[in-house]
C-alpha cells in the first residue's frame, strides 16, 4: 500500500512534466515545431483532444424518462456508510450521454434503455396502479426482483431483466467510473510515486502469500 | 506542405525513409547519427507526446468515460489518431473467407505511441526453425548476427528485465536491461499457482525506464566513435525521466519514460540536423531510372491533394510490413512490371500475426483485498516465457511453436464494462449488496493471454486490389487468410493451460474454454503483430530481400519494418524490427562508403 510519506504529489508531478517539456524548448528544433503550417490540428472524432476533451452531443433522453432512470439507478446503487448514491455521483446523465452516442454499441443500448423505462413504468402502473417513480421501496423492489437475474427470471420477464442487466451494468460504469465510485472500491492509484513497492505485507498476507 | 525540422527541405537526399515508426525511427536515427541526410516521409500528422498526452486524466473527463468506440477503437484517451481498424478514407479489402484486421494509425511515430512495450528477443531456434522442425522458413543469418543489435536497442531505448539463461529465451549482456519493477500482488499470486504445474513465471522484458538511464556513459558505448553522435543522444537522453508508476503507457507518456519513436529516436536525429521530416505525406511508389535503380518517390501532399516527387540516392520502405509491400506493389513499370523487387513474385506473401487467445478467471484468494497501488509500470511486470522446448521436441505436442503467456489484472483504474456479467458471480445483486460486491471482486479478476508463433503459409498474403482506391488515388490492399493446424492447435492448447492455472490458483474461470482452437483464436490481424510480406532470404528466386532487408532486384532500395520477418516468434516483433533495421543502416553505410550505393 502506499504510504503519504512516498507519495510523490501531483503538483509536484506536474513540475516534473512540464519540467521534461520545458527541457524540450531548449533543443534546436522540437517536435512540437511546424515550420510550415504550424498551429494546432485539425480536431475530429479521429483526433479529438485528449488533454482536454469535449463532450459534443446532446441527451436524448426526456425529463420523464430521466426521473424513472434516476429512480432505477438508486435501487441499483443506493447510498451507504461508505458512499453515496448513483444519481449523487451523476450516473442517470452519464446514461444519457451513453445512450445518445452516434455508435452501433449506445444505438442499440438506446433502444434496450428506453424501451425498458416505458415497460418499467407500464408494469408499476399494471401491478400498482402507480408511475414507477411513486411507488414505495418495496414495490420497486418488488418488480426489480423479477427482473434482476434473466437465468432466474420468468420467461414473461425475459426483456425485463435483460434491461434490468444493462442498467445495472451501465450503472456499475457511471459510478465506479467516477470519483466517488473509485474512492468506494478503494482504487488509489493514478498518483506519482518515486518507487513502486509491490504488494504491502497485510496484502500479502491477505493473499496467503505471507 | 508540414516539414517538422528547422531547415528548407535540400534537393536531394543521401535517404529517404518512408515511415516514422519503429522502423523509420530506428532507421532514421542511426543514419543521421553519422551524419547520412535523410529525408523522412509521414503520412499521418505532427505529433508531440509532451504536450498532447493526457496523463492523469480521468474517465470522467472524456466521452462516454473513454470508452472505445469505432472512432477511437481502443479507448477516447488511448495515443492513436486517424486510425485503429479502419484509417478514414483508406479502405483495406479481404478475399472471400478472410478476415483480416489491419491496424494502422496516422501519426508521427506510428503505433511505437500507443504499442504494449514488450520487448523480447527472438532466440536462437526462432531465426532457423526450419532446420529444426521441417516447417516454415529459415533467416539468413543467426542469432548471433543480431545479438549485439539488440544489445544497442536495449541500451538506447531502456528495457526491463533479467537473464534467466533459460532456452531459446535469450539474456542480454550485462548492464544492458534496466532492474524491473518488482512483482504486483497477483502476478505474485500466479506465480505461486504456476509452480506446482511447472510454469514459469519471471519479470517481463518491457521498454520502459524503471530509473533513469545512465546519460553519461550509456551514449558513448552506443557510439565508440562518434563523440558527436554520443553527445547528441546524451542531451535527449538526459531529458527522460524514469516511469512514476502512474498513468497508463498507451495514452503515450510525457515524460518520456517509456518508448515512443517520438521521444526516444526522433528528438536526437533532429537534433543532428541531418534529418528532414515532412508529414501529411501520403508516399505512393517508388521511382526508378533506366537501368532500374531507385530514383526516389511519390508522394501525395495530403494538405493539398497533390503528387509530389522527392530524390534520393538511396530508398528506405519502413511504413509497416504491410505498406511496404503495398508501395512495392504499387510501383509498377516496364522493367517491373510485377510490381518493384517482385521478380520473386513473393511480395505480399508469408502475411504473419500472432496467434492470441485468453481465458478469464476468477480468484477468490484476491477478493476482499486491503487497497493497494497496483499500477506500476502500466504493463505486466512478470511473464511466462514458452516452456515447453522439451516436449515439443519429443513430439509430444500436436503444434510445432511456442506461445509466452501475459497476465494482466490489479486493482486498476476502473473503465467502463468495469462490473459488466457481474451477475453470474453474485446471482443478479442489486442495492446495498451490490455496492458490497463490488468491493468484494474489485481486482479479482486475471486475464491469461496467450501471444504464440504463427508459422507463415501460402495462404495468408495481401495484394493489390484491382477495383478500389483510397482517397489519395492509391490501389489498397486486399488480403488473403486461413489459419493452419498449427495455429488453431496452439491456441486450444492455450486455453487448456490457463484452465489449469486458474484452478491451480484457486480460481474458476469466467470466459469459456474451448478445445476447438477454431473458436478459441483471436482474429487474423488482431494481435496486431503484422510481420511478413517482404520475406528475406538467402536466394533471390525465393525471397524479395537478402540479410540486409536490402532488394535482391534493386540495390538501393531496403525494408525495415516487419516486412522482412520469415518467422514469427511468439516474441513480440519490435524489438526485432529495431535491431534489424539499425543493422541495415549499418550496413547502407558500409556500403556507402565502398561506394557500393
Ligand atoms: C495496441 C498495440 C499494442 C502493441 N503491443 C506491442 C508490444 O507489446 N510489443 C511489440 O513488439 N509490438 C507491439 N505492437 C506492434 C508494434 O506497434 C509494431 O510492431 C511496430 O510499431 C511496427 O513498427 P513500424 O515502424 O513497422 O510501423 P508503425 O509503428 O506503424 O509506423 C509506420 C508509420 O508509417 C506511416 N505510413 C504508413 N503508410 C505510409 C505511406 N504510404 N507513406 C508515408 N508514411 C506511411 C504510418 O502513418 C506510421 O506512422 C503493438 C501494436 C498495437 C497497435
Ligand atoms: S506507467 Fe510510467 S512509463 Fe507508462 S506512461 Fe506512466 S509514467 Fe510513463
């Protein structure tokens, strides 16, 4: 594990980066250095800028759609001791974008997605007479527990859990994804260390290795 | 008309080098170190590592939390533009029943900045299999031809590892490979389920820099003559920091501690001045004159759609093996009619990947683990070198090559799909539990990849399409495919292997296993390990290149890329590229100066 004592910073990471690039400026000609044509390229979805990126599409998903997925997504992430819920860390607009991206993969997600907030909402109103959004915790999870696992599910429920498995794994991305996701798993890397030191003793042991 | 370096392009060169990659980098640098002028030609764009690699970044702070999409196929952040599987506008075709995946990028530097680093030496059965087991084509020179080029590639652009003096497995000599980083968690984990079934496990060969390299005596080796050329190199060398143990290499690096073309080979042979770089330049053929020696190229200045022709004495073809072949084909006249240095008719032929397959498993051992840094080098840092010389001598195994295995898992920065089929382990968990869970198999998961030797055959090759251009006017490639029994053999067995370990480790696997190879292997191509097509050899009739990757027909013109290759090792090319291509520029010179060229 690392300790605070050999964790090098970021700002001080950053020095060190723009320190190599600095270095750089110094040499007769960088690569960096267009004689002819010189200035930034031509940014594409090919080529987009990657140090800072741009999000450049709109969500498709309604206002009524987002409250049903918002719903949805806490049932399936819900806050705890440890940390808080998928719509607190932006999960349902991190669904929307998905779903409305121009590839094959998120097309065919749109479809998974939308359709099944609507059978969503259809089925809350045939069993409870109310909008999905209404309905108390236990009747949620009263529908969700038929859906929740397709080799479980009755086969009138097939579609149901099938999407219920695409939001959840959908869900599962948006929130370890971000930063409250990561600090829930205990993911701690990502930060500059002057040396790597391999596994810590209690990992070691946890693993049988010690 | 892009040009990189500081100087007006000159009238004509001494080389010109088609490509910036590992190939052209390599060729580049070891030609303008002494002082040849070269003339480099890219067709991708600029492209500078420091300033544009997006280091820390998080998932958050890119589209669809970087996930890969057709348009960036391995990721938003991943270092490849204007390509993956498909380059905009350049179109590749296959022949009915193929399917071949061609990767290319559109980049100074090539692939060298988003490529997996490892780097390991062919040995010596890899350059003469057919004298040892009958099948595929023998080198025309041995290993120990090319050992000490690999000591200098090592050397330049910093590898880590150890000798393990095992078989076939070479070691480098001494105080050539950097210390490697030591073991992570799992790979120790997999090490200790390796054992009892025999398996090796021992620190990768990876081109990163695990200190920083020894700048004041490390380029005085490279270049015992040349003090010039060593100081050059010591400056740009001085100004690579060792890795931080962060950040993922296929983003590149900034800080240049791990190699790309473009921090390690292009820097120093600009700072020469003998090199000229112009990108956005599309090169389509080679041209020759009367008595059929190479003249120069063609090329498409792709900012203003127009041909342009560049002269040089000497012809360098380093645009990936596959390019290369399709710039040769391409270069038709009336004393080649066949294509330029084709009167083997063997250009386009002996198409080589990898064989590549996997088997995910599941590790109850690693569940529940107290957080911990698993990031490291990026790469693997512990591997499994091919182990089973023995029987396969015995005819004991029904393939003829070996396969080297990577592990890759960890406590890793989460990315999208990071729980996807989470259900089958947890029987559909939602709420409370699921966040539990998710805690519980967090860096539980390994994933065996096996990377092993294809053995090149008549059926896999690339052409010249007769009915379909790319947007520059040039005919494209259309390929040829059918793996062997040896490929699908190897890639069954593979799967069996990895069941074994993951269920000596504890584990169960995840992934299926299949015994028919058929549906175990990787996709021709998806490797990404693309060698072939311009084999060298050691009689004119059979092969395009003699040992110095230089034409048989035309002697002023050379392949450096994976062109050559007449095996494929199951050690990733590379590393093999470079030595070989600083061999060739050895050699250009030698004959340079006895006035042979
Ligand atoms: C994701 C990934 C992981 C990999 N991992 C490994 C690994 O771990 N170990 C390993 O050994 N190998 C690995 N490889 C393979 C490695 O990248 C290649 O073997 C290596 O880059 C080949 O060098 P090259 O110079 O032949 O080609 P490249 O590096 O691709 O360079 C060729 C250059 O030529 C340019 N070019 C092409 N056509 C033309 C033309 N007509 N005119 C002008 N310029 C042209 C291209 O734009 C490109 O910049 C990996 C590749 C990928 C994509
Ligand atoms: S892991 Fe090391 S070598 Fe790779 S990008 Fe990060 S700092 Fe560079």
């Amino acid at each position: 594990m690392s300790t605070p004592e050999n964790k090098m910073g970021r700002r001080e990471a950053l020095k060190w980066m723009a320190g190599a690039g600095a270095a750089g400026a110094f040499a007769p000609a960088t690569l960096a250095q267009k004689v002819e044509n010189a200035g930034t390229p031509t940014r594409s979805a090919t080529d987009p800028n990657l140090v800072k990126a741009v999000l450049d599409w709109k969500g498709v998903l309604a206002e009524s759609e987002l409250k049903i997925l918002t719903a949805l997504c806490d049932l399936i992430l819900p806050k705890d001791d440890k940390s808080p819920s998928a719509s607190q860390a932006g999960v349902p607009a991190f669904i929307n974008e998905w779903v409305s991206a121009i590839y094959p993969i998120q097309q065919a997600d749109k479809l998974v997605v939308r359709g099944g907030l609507a059978w969503l909402n259809t089925e809350s109103l045939r069993r409870n007479g109310k909008d999905f959004v209404d309905l108390t915790e236990a009747e949620k999870t009263g529908i969700c527990d038929d859906i929740a696992y397709l080799p479980k599910a009755k086969p009138e429920f097939a579609f149901g859990a099938l999407f219920f498995a695409k939001v959840r794994d959908l869900t599962s991305t948006g929130f370890y994804t971000s930063e409250i996701g990561m600090k829930d798993i205990g993911y701690i890397g990502n930060v500059p260390l002057p040396k790597f030191d391999g596994p810590s003793p209690e990992v070691l042991k946890h693993m049988g290795l010690a | 008309m892009p040009l990189i370096t500081n100087s007006k392009t000159r009238t004509e060169y001494d080389v010109i080098v088609v490509g910036s990659g590992a190939a052209g980098g390599m060729t580049a640098y070891a030609l303008a170190q002494e002082g040849v002028k070269v003339l480099m030609l890219e067709a991708g764009r600029n492209y500078d590592p420091v300033t544009e690699t997006p280091m820390f970044q998080l998932p958050k702070d890119a589209p669809l939390r970087g996930a890969p999409t057709p348009d960036k196929p391995f990721g938003f952040y991943d270092a490849t533009i204007d390509g993956g599987w498909q380059v905009p506008g350049e179109p590749y075709t296959n022949a009915a029943g193929g399917n071949f995946m061609w990767w290319r990028t559109r980049m100074l530097g090539g692939r060298t900045n988003h490529w997996g680093r490892i780097s390991l030496r062919m040995g010596p059965y890899d350059f003469k299999p057919r004298s040892r087991d009958g099948l595929g084509l023998d080198w025309p020179m041995n290993y120990e031809d090319v050992a000490p080029y690999y000591d200098r590639v090592e050397s330049l652009i910093g590898v880590y590892g150890t000798n393990e003096g095992l078989e076939n497995t070479p070691d480098s000599s001494p105080g050539v490979l950097q210390p490697p980083p030591k073991p992570r968690g799992y790979e120790l984990l997999v090490k200790k389920g390796c054992s009892p079934l025999k398996v090796p496990v021992i620190p990768a060969h990876i081109a990163i820099l695990t200190r920083k390299q020894d700048y004041l005596t490390l380029p005085g080796r490279l270049h015992p003559n040349n003090p010039k050329a060593a100081a050059t190199l010591a400056a740009e060398m001085k100004k690579r920091m060792a890795c931080f143990w962060a950040t993922a290499c296929g983003r590149g690096c900034s800080i240049k501690a791990n190699f790309q073309s473009t921090t390690v080979l292009l820097p120093p042979a600009i700072a020469t001045g003998n090199l000229d770089i112009i990108t956005d330049a599309m090169v389509r053929e080679v041209t020759i004159d009367k008595s059929g020696k190479a003249t120069g190229v063609h090329y498409i200045d792709k900012e203003t759609r127009r041909d342009r022709h560049v002269k040089a004495k000497i012809v360098v073809l380093a645009a990936s093996g596959c390019e290369s072949a399709r710039i040769l084909l391409n270069s038709k006249s009336t004393l080649f009619s066949n294509g330029l240095g084709n009167s083997s008719g063997k250009v386009g032929r002996y198409l080589m990947d990898t064989v590549g397959a996997k088997v995910i498993g599941q590790i109850p051992a690693l569940e529940n683990c107290p957080p911990n840094n698993d990031d490291g080098a990026s790469s693997i840092h512990m591997y499994t070198p091919w182990w089973k010389y023995k029987e396969q001598a015995a005819g004991k195994l029904n393939f003829a090559r070996g396969y080297h295995i990577e592990f890759s898992g960890g406590r890793r920065m989460p990315a999208p799909g990071i729980f996807d089929g989470l259900e089958a382990q947890t029987g559909g968990a939602y709420g409370r539990k699921l966040k539990e869970e998710a805690r519980r198999y967090f860096g539980s998961f390994i994933t065996f990849a096996g990377r092993g030797e294809m053995i090149p055959n008549d059926d896999c090759y690339c052409e010249i399409d007769p009915n379909v251009v790319d947007q520059w006017g040039i005919p494209v490639l259309r390929f040829h495919w059918k793996w062997s029994d040896q490929e699908t053999n190897q890639a069954a067995h593979m799967h069996k292997t990895f069941a074994e370990i993951i269920e000596s480790m504890g584990g169960k696997t995840t992934s299926p296993v299949e015994t028919d190879g058929r549906k175990a292997i990787y996709r021709p191509g998806e490797i990404i390990h693309e060698v072939g097509t311009t084999c060298i050899g050691a009689d004119p009739k059979t092969s395009v290149l003699n040992q110095w990757s230089q034409s048989w027909d035309v002697k002023n013109l050379f392949v450096t890329d994976g062109g050559p290759f007449v095996s494929n090792a199951d050690k990733n090319p590379t590393l093999s590229i470079m030595a070989l291509a600083w061999r060739s520029a050895d050699h250009i010179m030698a004959s340079m100066k006895k006035g042979d060229l």
